[in-house]
C-alpha cells in the first residue's frame, strides 16, 4: 500500500458529531477525508450545504472546500489513506434498553481490510466500557499493528465548532505513543488536555451525561410533585435559587430527550449490572413527563373534542435534530386522546408539520414541547388553554 497521503479520515463523518470535527480538522490545515455511508449527505456537503444546523458550519464548509483540505466519499478505502481514523459510531441501546453493539462491529468489519500498520484507530463516539479494549483486541487478533484511542466528544450540539475550542480535551490510549501523538492532533484546536485510561474516560463521558440526566429529572419530579397540587412551580423555583448561590446550578423543568441522554444513562446502568437505581428512576420521570403533561390537559380541557397544537418538535431548543425527542410521544399520547393534532416546528424538516400560525389559529390547547426562542415572543389569544412546562409562552 502507498503510504498515508491525508492526515485524518472520519468514518460516520457526516452526521451532527463527526462533521463538525471533520470541519475543524480541515479549517486547521490537516487533510481530512469524511467516510460515511449516506450518499444523499455526502453530496450535499461536496456541493457545500450543511445538513443541519450548526453554527458558523456553512461559512466554515465554504471555506475548507475551496482550499482542498476537505474531501467526503461513501468508500470505506478512503480510511487507509489517512494517518488517523476517527470512528464516530457508538454504543446505541435497544429496544430492551440494553446496549447493542452491532454498529461499531459492522464499522470495523468494514473498514478493517483497507486499515494499515502504524494507524491510530480513535473511537470518538460515546461507547459501552471496554469497547475501546475490545477494538484493541479486534485488531491484535487480526495482526494488526494499529493503535486503539478513546477521546470522547463533549460539545454540545449546534455549538461544536466554539466548544471544540474552549472545553477540555479527554484522551486516552493503551499505548504512551499512541497518546502523544492523539495529544498532537487535538492541539491543533484544543490547548487543555485531561489524560486518563480509556475505560476511565469511557466512564467518564457515561457519568457526565448520567449526571445531567439525573439533575433533569429531579427538577421535574419537583415541578410534577407542585403540579399535582395546582402550585406555580415558577415561583417556587424563584425562591429555590434567586440568591442562593447553593441552588445556581439548578436546572428548570423541561423535556430531557435526545439521542445522548437517556442512551448513556442506561449504558452505566447496563454496566454497573442493573444496580444504577437512580438512573432508572431519571428515566422513569424524565420519559413519564409527557404523559404527566397529556394528564393534566385532561383533567383540564375537554380534549376529546379538542384541537391540539404542539408548539416544537426538536429535542432542544434552536435545533433541527429531531431524534429521540419527546415531542414526539407527546403527539402519540395527544393522538389517543384529542380529536386532531397539528405539530410545527421553525427547523425540523417534517412533512407531517405545519406552519406555526395555523397550530395557533387552529388550535384549542397548545403543548410548547420545545423551548425555541421564538415562541417567547407569541401573543396566545386568551381563551386557549397552554401547557408550557419551559414557561416560554408569555401569557396576560
């Protein structure tokens, strides 16, 4: 084989994790290569549009295809022209809640023949603990000299490209080699390193999204609690934190969904033999708030003869990425037990949405699933009823 003529290659590097890496990478000058298998994406971003919404990302597209340092291909030998590969495939759960490994294998079954010796392999992606071991292990098995790294994403979504720069970077590798030479990739956006073995980081990226998830899901377990007692939860959240600097960091009340969350809490409580209790009390609360919210529209409103308009179908605010939201099982709930439903969202790209003032004009309830900035600034005719757990929608 001819040797490495591009510095990284990102397999999965299309989507809302790796595409902006891939852009980073080659906004820094590195010659970066996406490997994905969705072609429709893989043409949108040769002709220079973004898939979704991420900021400063279309400028940044623009700019790494005219200088050449950016190229995308649905083949897998692309992989073994790059120095680095990235895998950004994880350790999704299925429907059993229990992590599936199948995605990350069938990567590496496909890319494993064009991979060469003296590559280093980094898993990017949230992974199941001693993943990245196995994929060690995987490639030893197959007389492979190539080196296994874990170096967690920890952006948030649609802020990627400002946090890649301003968040720590974890790596991890088997080898000390293998880690210098990670430290030398990232730096070329990241200056502050944390260092720590891959199952540490592993659990590291697990616990930081479990903890999130269980700070969600306390919140909302106390506005359920005030809630059932016809209490203004707004006002006893006021005082839980206004001054108070023990309380700052506590969260509003609101939809905890999308496709990290609830996955990698169930992952440490798929590792940790089922004996992570809070976690499955978080998922408990968090996936019951839409049907707290659809019960108490019931009692409230006559929704059998009802309209109901649900205002955001994102997982998060000012997002087009509709995965795993929980609006979603707010429509299925209201479908059951409301006589139409009509859904809109500013971003997601829907056929089943419509516009925003027809769910308005139409509408006898309105459910705000997602807290776009937008809806802040709707005037809401009086005699509609609203369920806003975010409280976004003023009301008189």
């Amino acid at each position: 084989m001819p040797e490495p003529d591009l510095d990284v290659a990102v397999i999965g590097g299309a989507g809302h994790v790796g595409l902006p890496l891939s852009l980073m990478f080659a906004d820094r000058g590195l010659a970066t290569v996406i490997v994905d298998t969705d072609a429709t994406k893989i043409a949108q971003i040769l002709t220079g549009v973004m898939p979704f919404t991420e900021d400063g990302a279309p400028e940044m597209l623009a700019r790494v295809l005219a200088s050449g340092k950016l190229s995308a291909s649905t083949s897998a030998a692309e992989v073994g022209r790059a120095r680095f590969v990235i895998c950004i495939i994880g350790t999704p759960v299925d429907e059993h809640l229990n992590p599936s490994f199948t995605g990350i294998q069938r990567a590496l079954d496909g890319c494993q023949a064009y991979l060469r010796d003296g590559q280093i392999f980094i898993l990017r992606s949230t992974v199941f603990p001693g993943v990245s071991e196995h994929t060690q292990r995987y490639f030893h098995d197959l007389g492979k000299r190539i080196q296994v790294a874990f170096c967690p994403e920890r952006v948030a979504q649609g802020a990627s490209l400002r946090e890649f720069q301003s968040l720590p970077q974890i790596i991890s590798a088997f080898d000390p080699g293998a880690l210098a030479e990670v430290r030398g990739l990232f730096a070329a956006f990241a200056s502050d390193f944390i260092e720590l073995t891959p199952m540490e980081a592993e659990l590291c990226k697990l616990m930081t999204n479990a903890w999130r998830y269980l700070q969600f899901a306390a919140v909302n377990q106390f506005y359920m609690i005030a809630r059932d007692h016809d209490l203004d939860f707004d006002r006893i959240l006021h005082g839980c934190r206004h001054d108070y600097p023990r309380m700052a960091g506590m969260p509003g009340p609101g939809f905890a969904a999308g496709p990290c969350l609830v996955k990698d809490t169930m992952q440490l409580a798929a590792f940790s033999q089922d004996r992570f209790v809070l976690g499955h009390t978080a998922m408990l609360v968090n996936e019951g708030l839409p049907a707290f919210i659809v019960e108490q529209a019931r009692r409230q409103v006559n929704l059998r003869d009802a309209t109901a308009g649900i205002l955001g179908m994102a997982f998060k605010a000012e997002s087009d990425d509709s995965r795993d939201s929980l609006a979603y099982k707010v429509r299925k709930l209201l479908t059951l037990h409301a006589r139409r439903v009509l859904c809109t969202d500013p971003y997601v790209q829907d056929r089943t949405l419509v516009p925003l003032e027809r769910v308005i004009e139409e509408s006898d309830v309105l459910f705000v699933a997602t807290p776009h900035a937008r809806y802040r600034t709707l005037r809401i005719p009086a005699d509609k009823a609203v369920f806003d757990v975010w409280s976004v929608v003023p009301r008189s």
